[in-house]
C-alpha cells in the first residue's frame, strides 16, 4: 500500500522542489501541508492535484500567449 502522508524530504524528491522552497512554500500557503505537532507532513493526494493544477496554469499561460 503506497503511503498518503509524506515528510518534507519525500516530497523534495517527488516534487523536485528543494526542502528550502518547501519550508518557504509551507509557511506563505502555497503548497497545501498539514502540521501535526511540529511535523509537516504533506497529503500525496493533495500534492498531485496542486501540481495538476499549477500545470494547468502554465499551459494555459503558454497558449494566451501564443495567440
């Protein structure tokens, strides 16, 4: 069974993003992230669907300006 909640380096790894910009990311509210105590942990679910979504934004980014 895969795992749902990922720690901060996992997510790293998965996203490509650094741990800095994931701590940054985290504390002005860009990536979605729950706090569990003083433990980030980031819901997979939650991260694939934000990156589908920042994909979208970029393509259709790249055809209005195209046009």
């Amino acid at each position: 069974m895969e795992k749902r909640y990922l720690k901060l380096t996992e997510v790293a790894g998965y996203t490509g993003l650094s741990e800095n910009t994931l701590y940054r990311w985290s504390r002005e509210g860009k990536i979605p992230v729950c706090k569990i105590s003083n433990l980030l942990r980031f819901d997979k679910v939650k991260i694939d669907e934000w990156m589908n979504n920042f994909e979208r934004e970029n393509i259709n980014a790249d055809l209005l300006q195209n046009n």
